[in-house]
C-alpha cells in the first residue's frame, strides 16, 4: 500500500487555499468570455497577467507550506526500532 504524499490534516490545510483559487479562475474565465471594458491587449493583457501570476503564487506558497508543514510533522514522529 502506498503512502500519500500529504496526511490528512494537511489536506484540509490544502483545501482552504484551494478556495481563492477556484475564485481566482472563475474570473479569469469569465473576463475570458465576457470583457465589460471591451478588449484592449495592454489592458486586457495586464488583467490576466496579475490574475494569472496570484493564482501561480498562491499555489506555489501552498505547495511549499504544504511541503513544509510535512517534513515537520515526519521529522517530529518518534522513529520505531524494529529489531
């Protein structure tokens, strides 16, 4: 049996960032298909620029935290003599 990568706590932890960034690509997809300032590339360009880097952000952060938060929690269980 294989192990997870992430237990279950940290899990949930992953899930409560996974929020913002649903949000993040919901709007992104709907200035995709329905812009209300019309479509200027500088202007429209920049909006899913900033849009597009916050979601990369926010995952990248959540993936080292998760990372992190792991090793620590593996680092702290006492290690077991099977002999």
């Amino acid at each position: 049996m294989s192990r997870s990568a992430f237990d279950a706590e940290v899990r949930l932890d992953l899930a409560v960032n996974f929020i913002p960034f649903a949000i993040l690509c919901f709007f992104v997809a709907l200035f995709a298909a329905f812009n209300p300032w019309g479509f200027d590339l500088l202007r429209s360009g920049l909006q899913f620029a900033i849009v597009v880097v916050t979601a990369t952000l926010l995952m990248l952060i959540t993936y080292v935290g998760a990372r992190a938060i792991e090793g620590d929690a593996r680092r702290d269980e006492p290690e077991t003599d099977w002999r």
